[in-house]
C-alpha cells in the first residue's frame, strides 16, 4: 500500500529547502529538533492506541520500500550496493525502531528514531551520526545472531571470518558486520572502503563461489523478509507477556 512511498525523499526536499534559506548546519539543526519536539507534542495527543500505532508503523517500518529500491538496480555494478541497502533497510527500517518501542514501551522513541536515520541519510551530522551509531549496536546483535542460525543451516559451517575486526565493527560500524554474514550467507564476495588517517584500503569478505545478480538479491530480500518475520512475532510476544 505504501510502497511508492519514499520517507527519505520528503526528509530530502525539506532538507534542501532549509539549507536553500539558511546554509549553516547548527541552525538547521536546531529546526529539526523543534519540528521534531513540534510532532511529538502534536502526536501524544492521539489516545487512540490503534490509530497511533497505524500512524507510527507508517513512519518507521520502511523494509518495503528498499525492496523496491533493491529490484530497480538492474546494473551489474549497482547490485553490490543491494547488499548495504537491504541491510541497513531491516535494521534501520524495522528492527531498531521497534526494539526502542518495546524497550521504553512508547511509540514516540520509535519515531524519534526514524527521523535521526533519516536526517543522517540526508546530510552528515556528527551528533546524530554519533547517537545513531549508539542505537544501532543492540539491534545489530539482534539481526547477527538470527543472521548466524541461517548462515549455519544453509552453509553448514560455524565459522565467518570478520578479519580481526568483530569487535570494532561491532562498536564503531554495526551495519558492517550484517553485511559481512549477509555476504557469507549468499556466498558472494563484499568490498568495504576504510579510512584511517591518512591511508585509504579496502577489505573484502565473503566467499567467491556465487556472484551479486537478481537471483541472489531476491534471495537476501526474502532471508531479510523472514528475519523481520521472525523478529517481529517475537516483538509480539513479549510484548503480549509484559501486558
């Protein structure tokens, strides 16, 4: 139903909008956070429940669109941005916004988080860069350790070779660690840039045995697909127990 919807374009032309007007990032910063402080003053006045959860699965769930987003890269070279587009989709569209939900037991954290991810998918704030980072470590874990049953099932195999650099990615890149055992799940080799002070290099991970083509994106889609399913029936659970 809301699949031609694209949440990040409308966070871009207001982006673009403000800077037009404005051009120095702390004010505009300070705008957001008042619109931010401005919606949910406005939304914490729904009582009804099943309304506002309509609402905020609207403007947090975004896996769908990603999907439609992963299908139009049609281009050889494109294919390997599917990887990171998939997975930032399902932890950032979907697993952290509801892991927030039901860790404060408000719908209004959920959204606070969205619109971070979103103004930090627009333009480069360290701040928000900094505190997205911190969210998206426990949720990270969530998606690696259902990520790992899969990678164990499909490839027989206990081990994945993160390069010495599980730790760090963990603390410093979560999304990093997902692609890597989405990329061992797939079997498909992944390239990571990195930049260290004044070196530049890249890291690959995975294996070589399959290629990154429609096939196997369609196929990370429906393992994303079933991760979410899986997650979001235990979201229910406990949230079902707590009540």
């Amino acid at each position: 139903m809301f699949w031609r919807i694209d949440r990040q374009r409308i966070v871009r032309v207001v982006d673009g909008f403000l800077f037009r007007r404005i051009k120095i990032k702390g004010i505009v910063l300070f705008l957001y956070t008042v619109l931010t402080i401005l919606l949910i003053y406005m939304l914490s006045f729904i009582t009804e429940k099943e309304l506002l959860n309509f609402i905020t699965a609207f403007l947090v769930i975004d896996i769908s669109n990603s999907e439609k987003k992963n299908l139009e890269l049609k281009d050889k070279i494109k294919f390997y941005e599917s990887i990171t587009l998939a997975s930032k989709s399902l932890l950032c569209g979907f697993v952290a916004p509801l892991f927030y939900i039901l860790i404060f037991s408000s719908n209004l954290i959920g959204i606070i988080y969205i619109i971070l991810y979103n103004i930090s998918e627009t333009r480069r704030y360290n701040i928000i860069d900094f505190v997205l980072n911190a969210l998206n470590i426990v949720p990270s874990l969530i998606i690696q350790g259902l990520f790992y049953v899969v990678y164990v099932i499909r490839n027989k195999s206990f081990s994945i070779d993160f390069k010495g650099d599980y730790i760090l990615n963990t603390l410093t890149r979560p999304l990093l660690n997902i692609e890597i055992m989405a990329a061992y799940i797939e079997s498909v080799n992944f390239y990571y840039h990195f930049n260290s002070k004044e070196l530049s290099f890249i890291k690959s991970y995975g294996k070589y045995n399959n290629k990154i083509d429609e096939v196997c994106l369609k196929d990370y889609l429906s393992i994303n697909y079933a991760t979410a399913f899986i997650y979001f029936m235990i979201f229910i659970l406990i949230n079902f127990f707590i009540k």
